[in-house]
C-alpha cells in the first residue's frame, strides 16, 4: 500500500502564504529596529546644525533631502510590509493554509506603519526648524557693506587674518557671524555667546 501523503506538500505554490508573511516580518522588524536610531539621527544632526560652526548651508540642505529621502521611504516599505501581509492571509485562506506567520506580519506592519508616521513627523519638524535656523542664525545672514568694509580694514592691520577671510568667502559670501568672528580676532569686537538674532 502506497504511503499517504499530503497532497499541499506537493503542491509548488503550498508556500506562498508563508512567504509573504515572512516578508511582512522581515518588512516590519526591519522598519521597528530603525525607527530609534532614524529619529536619533534626525534629531541630532538638527543640534549640530545648530551649534557646529563648520555646518554650512549646502551641507544642511543636503541633510534635509536626504532626511526626507529616508522617512519617506520607510513609510513606503511599511506599506510594501502591510501588503505583503494582507496578501499572506488572502493566499492562506484561499489554500486552506495556516496564515499565523500572515497575521503576525500584518499586525507587526501596522506598528511599522505607525512608527514610519512618527519619523515624517520628526523629519518635517527637522525641516521647519532648518527655516527657522536660516532665518535666526547669524552664520546665514550676509554681512552688510558696512560690516564688511570693518572686516577688510581689520584684515589690513592683521594679515594673519586673511586665512579666516578667504574661509568666510569659500561660499561668496561672508556671513555675519564670520565678520565678527574674525572682528573679534583683531580685538575690535567681544564675541557673544548666542551667534542667534533675537
């Protein structure tokens, strides 16, 4: 007598359902393991902005896209994690097959989902606050012709001042915060402790 067999074990497409499940897990874990460190990033790139006076605005404006270009694309792969898991249980149900592994992707997909809503959030403060650094920092606001005309004396008197002047003009433009940083170096000036306008 023949032995009995399962005939879904013969069947190739027997796996599907677990398969897709799988990928809702792997999708959604991957997205539940990144969130901490993405906000971490997020966060304290925006502090560095704030406070390191190397941060130029090229490199924050780069920063933000690619920001952006992050959190939008893990809420795309919680979507991607949830689709895969709804169509796990479709194909488990459909088969007549287990779709536990389904289930525990599509619930761990609407966590990763929540958790990539948190990042955007995070990301568009990241962005408004970005405007309000370029709009309150002293590192971004031009120095008008008069402050300008007090560097290049400052500059005259002190030569060994020129180093700081042709780094203020990497960019074409010397920013507030340069002029008096370097005015401060030729004893012109007493620097402030906020670089912020109020």
């Amino acid at each position: 007598m023949p032995p009995v067999t399962n005939p879904a074990s013969h069947d190739p497409h027997g796996g599907h359902s677990a398969q897709w499940g799988l990928s809702a897990v792997l999708l959604g874990g991957l997205i539940l393991l990144l969130t901490p460190m993405a906000i971490a990033l997020l966060l304290g790139t925006l502090i560095g902005a704030w406070n390191i006076d190397q941060v130029e605005r090229r490199h924050i404006e780069f920063g933000v896209i690619g920001g952006r270009v992050i959190v939008y694309g893990f809420f795309v792969l919680a979507i991607l994690s949830l689709l895969c898991g709804i169509m796990g249980i479709a194909k488990a149900v459909r088969r007549r097959q287990p779709f536990g592994l389904s289930i525990a992707g599509t619930l761990l997909a609407v966590v990763a989902i929540a958790c990539a809503s948190v990042m955007i959030g995070v990301g568009e403060y990241v962005v408004a606050d970005t405007h309000r650094l370029f709009a309150q920092h002293t590192r971004f606001q031009p120095a008008n012709a008069e402050l300008i005309e007090e560097v290049k004396s400052a500059v005259a008197e002190n030569p060994n001042l020129k180093t700081y002047w042709d780094w203020a003009m990497n960019d074409g433009m010397v920013s507030v915060y340069e002029a008096n940083d370097i005015l401060v170096r030729a004893g012109r000036r007493v620097r402030v402790t906020s670089p912020v306008l109020k």
